[in-house]
C-alpha cells in the first residue's frame, strides 16, 4: 500500500474581486491531479510560483477541503477520517511563524508534545533525540529568539516530529535560508529518510529536488505535467542541446520571435546581475546559434558571450513547464 495515494484532486478557490470585494471570481489552483508516493519514499513536488503545491499539502494535511477527488494517506481516506490522518502526519509550512520565542527550543517542543498528549515519561526520550535529529543539541537551552531563520526552521522539524508520525509534509522547508543553512536543512530531511519516513516536500529549487527526492512530480498551473526519476526527467531533455547567449535588455517580442526559429523548442529569459542570459533549448544544436543571434543584432541588442552545452535537470524543468519560469 501506498503511505499517500492521489485520485484527480481539484480544488477551486473562490476570490473576492472588484473595488468592494462583492464579486466572486473561481481560480482552478488544483486541477485534478494523480499520484501515489510509496512508504519511505521521498516524493517532490516541483513547480513554478502558484503552480499548486501549498494547495495540494495543504489538502493531504487536511486543512483545507479538497473540492473534487480522492486522497487516501495510510489507507485513510481524506475527507472522512481526516482525524485519523492528523494523528499520524506532521507538518511544515515555508516561513512558518508559531514558536515561542521567550522559550528555549527545549521547551517550546515540551510545549508542542503536551499539545499532542506525548506523555511525560516519553517526552524525555523523544526531545533530546529530535533535537539531535535536528542538530540542535547543542542549542536546545537557549531561548529561541537568538536562533537563526534556519535553526528556527529545523525546530520546526523537530516539532512536526514529536508524536513520531509517519508521513510528513514539508512545503518549501529552505524558502528564505541562506546557502548553509539551506544545505544544513537538507541534511536534515536526508537524516529523516533514515528514519524510515515517508516524506513529500515541496520545493521551486530543480536542483533541491535533484539532491533529495527519489521521485519528483513537476506541477505548473495544478496540473502534474511529468512524474519520473531525476534521472528520468533528464532522459526527457536528452535530444536537446542548450545554446546559452549573454544579452542585455532583451525585449519580449525578440523573445517571441526567437521561439518561432526552426529547431527552437523553448526560450527563457534569465536575470544575472546585471546581465541576461536567454536560454534557447534546440534540437539543432549549434545550427541554431547564427539565426538567434542574428535576431539580437538585428534589433541592435548587445551580444556577449555564446556557450553551447549539455542539458541539465534544470532545462528539463524548463521545457516541462514550457519555458515560463
Ligand atoms: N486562499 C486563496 N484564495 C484564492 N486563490 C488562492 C488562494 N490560495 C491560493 N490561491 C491561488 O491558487 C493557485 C495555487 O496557489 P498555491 O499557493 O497552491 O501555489 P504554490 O505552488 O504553492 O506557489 P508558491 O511557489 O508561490 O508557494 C494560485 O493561483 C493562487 O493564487
Ligand atoms: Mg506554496
């Protein structure tokens, strides 16, 4: 049995629109979407911003009601043993605010356990070992108000864990931490995977969910547009060959032109410092790296550099979502 299983979910929003909020307008933020991620799997759920990701955790968390499908989570059905479910899952939302300040990260979890009724005698054992988990050990006395954005986040780990769930839920668990203590973090979620949890994770990072996940579900505007290995995403992308060229000020319509070129597949725009750099996917290879630049110098755009390469994960994810990144 699958730990989560996944039946054409949807969810409709209904937002509020017009100067006094009277009108009501439908947004499709989950638009049917299937999966099964396996016990002890690590499952990503990969897209761009409002593709649907805290939508689709928020219903397999039971927050939030789905509006059409069905969702079992260890054979529990969504909807109608919501209760059940609550007891064995835990959760992390990115940026997530809720802990204590004034208290140490040792009591903010003694806090949060007696919320879960985790007994006394088992709180004693559990803390300190989450608190490793978490590498926080050394840590735990201090009042959390000095703890860093990612030490906060990993408490928050640590408290999604107390009443030892099975399966949890982290969307975006690196959103806002620095490099360190974004790959610290993701230790931390390798860790849990030892601990034999299931684990789904949000991210928009391509190369996060290429460092972590065993599986990764790219979804872009609620509907799950691939399912595969990473290695399997970049077999996707393996006819491709990627012409990288340095610009400057690139106008959209230049963009749109570049995409109707013979061989071209997708374009995208990237913003580097000061510079831009449009990325041209191409079965062609280098063949099409004259008619390209020949566009840019035809509307007297600057051109720097021009580099030819292999494919990455990250292109996959492009061409996935259809170069819109
Ligand atoms: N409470 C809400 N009311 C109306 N629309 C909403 C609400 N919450 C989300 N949406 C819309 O649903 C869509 C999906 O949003 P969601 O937050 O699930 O995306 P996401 O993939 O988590 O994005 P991000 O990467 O920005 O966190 C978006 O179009 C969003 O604007
Ligand atoms: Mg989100």
């Amino acid at each position: 049995m699958n730990a989560i299983e996944v039946h054409g979910l949807r969810r409709v929003y209904r937002a509020r629109t017009g100067v006094l909020g009277r009108k009501v307008k439908q947004v499709l933020a989950v638009d049917g979407i299937d999966f099964g991620v396996a016990q002890g799997e690590l499952f990503g759920l990969l897209g761009p911003n409002g593709a649907g990701k805290t939508t689709t955790v928020k219903m397999l968390t039971t927050l939030l009601t789905p509006t059409e499908g069905q969702a079992h989570v260890l054979g529990w059905d969504l909807v109608r043993e919501a209760d059940q479910i609550r007891s064995h899952i835990g959760f992390v939302f990115g940026g997530e605010r809720g802990l204590y300040w004034r208290l140490s990260g040792y009591d903010n979890l003694v806090y949060f356990a007696n919320l879960y009724h985790v007994p006394p005698q088992m709180q004693k054992q559990r803390i300190p070992q989450l608190l490793e988990l978490v590498g926080l050990e050394d840590r735990g006395d201090e009042k959390i108000q000095g703890y860093s954005r990612g030490m906060k986040q990993r408490l928050h780990i640590a408290r999604a864990l107390l009443h030892d769930p099975e399966v949890l839920f982290l969307d975006e668990p690196t959103m806002g931490l620095d490099p360190v203590g974004a790959r610290e973090l993701r230790n931390t979620i390798r860790d849990l995977q030892s601990e034999r949890k299931t684990i789904l994770l949000t991210t928009h990072y391509m190369f996060e969910a290429d460092a972590l996940c065993q599986r990764i579900a790219v979804i872009n505007r609620g509907k799950i547009v691939a399912m595969d290995t990473p290695a399997g995403l970049k077999r996707h992308v393996q006819d491709l060959s990627v012409v990288e060229i340095e610009t400057f000020g690139i106008p959209p319509e230049a963009v749109e032109h570049i995409r109707t070129l013979k061989g071209v597949d997708t374009v995208s725009v990237e913003n580097r410092d000061q510079k831009q750099a449009l990325l041209v996917h191409s079965g062609d290879g280098a063949a099409s790296v004259a008619p390209v630049v020949n566009t840019l110098e035809g509307l007297g755009l600057r051109v720097g550099s021009v580099v030819v390469r292999e494919p990455t994960l990250e292109d996959a994810y492009v061409r996935l979502v259809g170069g819109e990144t």
